[in-house]
C-alpha cells in the first residue's frame, strides 16, 4: 500500500465519475464545463447518500464528495451571483459543525507530469476554502491531491477571487477540480486552464 492515507483523495476514487476524459488542453481555455453553474438539474440524494449530502438541485457537472458531508444550495439571483444568474453555496449539514464540506467536478482531465495547471474561484462567505485538484494514477489509483495545502480564509459578503497555480507531478495520469470548505461559503465562476508550461 502506498500513498493511500490521503483524507482527500480517498472518496475522489469512488465519486468522481470517470466514464470518459475530456479532452486535451489547449492553452488558456477554460477546461470546465458550467463554470458559472448557470445549468442546474433536480438532484434525489441517493439512499446511501442520505446522511452525507443534501441538495434538492445540482449544477451540472459538478457534485459532492461523500467524505465530506455537505448542505449544497443553488443561489438563483443575479444580484447576489458573481457571475450570469446563479451561484453555489457550500455549507455542513449541521450548522454546528466545523467538518469539511465539499464541491469536486464530476469528470477527470487526462494531463501530463510537468504541464501547469491554474484553478480559480470566486468566493464570498463566512467560513475557510481549499482549492485542490483530485489526482489519479493509471489504475486510478487516488494520490495525494495537487495543491490542497492551504485553507483561505472567506471573510467578506464582497466577491474576492482565488487562485492557485500547480505542476503536475510525475505519475499523475488524471485530476479533477474540487473545493474544500469550513464554514458557509458561495462559489462562482471557475477557471481550470492549462498555462504555459
Ligand atoms: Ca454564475
């Protein structure tokens, strides 16, 4: 057993609903779909799921992470968006809680050791916020995630934009965008873009 203690990576292996990858990143392009989580759809927790997640609606491609137990709100008002007419707020289940909940992106990108990688989120909220990439070996084997070292303080109702900039390790075949959270914090907007190496 090697490089399996990872508290995030463990769940990614079961979530992340890897049917098929997207395609190869050109430079500069936002390589997320729904970024601003304007499509949403009717979402019915799974039985199993019960007790972890709780949502009437969720964006497209995008969806929780059962390690983390996690109350997930679709904010449909423009004013209160960053972006277009809907935001995503994060927050535990209970509202005592200080656990950590989650959003993660539903589809793996293929990517190749030593590309660079941007991931950025505009945040507002009360709580803290971890911006990570979900990596895999072939045999999608979960490692430890890319760039989940360092929670940022969320402190403003002003939308404030965060960002983090990694390499892609030497045995990561796959990654997949995912946000950590303490607290009660909205999401909008993502970008995950491939830059110049
Ligand atoms: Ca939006």
């Amino acid at each position: 057993m090697r490089k399996k203690n990872n508290k995030w990576s463990s769940l990614a292996c079961c979530f992340v609903l890897a049917t098929g990858y997207a395609a190869a990143a050109n430079e500069a392009e936002n390589l997320v779909e729904n970024p601003g989580f304007e499509v949403v759809h009717p979402y019915t927790v799974p039985e199993k799921l019960k007790d972890l997640f709780v949502a009437s609606e969720i964006p497209d491609n995008w969806g929780p992470n059962p390690n983390n137990p996690t109350k997930l709100v679709i904010v449909s008002d423009a004013e209160a968006s960053h972006g277009g007419s809907n935001s995503v707020k994060i927050e535990p289940i209970d509202s005592e809680s200080k656990a950590t909940s989650a959003l993660a992106y539903s589809t793996r990108f293929k990517v190749l050791a030593g590309d660079k990688y941007s991931l950025s989120v505009w945040a507002k909220g009360e709580g803290k916020l971890i911006l990570m990439c979900y990596a895999f070996e072939p045999q999608d084997v979960a490692i430890p995630a890319i760039g989940g070292d360092r929670y940022r303080a969320i402190s403003s109702t002003e939308w404030a934009e965060q960002k983090i900039e990694f390499t892609i390790p030497e045995g990561v075949e796959s990654v997949a965008p995912a946000f950590h959270i303490q607290g009660i914090v909205t999401l909008d907007d993502v970008t995950f873009q491939r830059v110049a190496p």
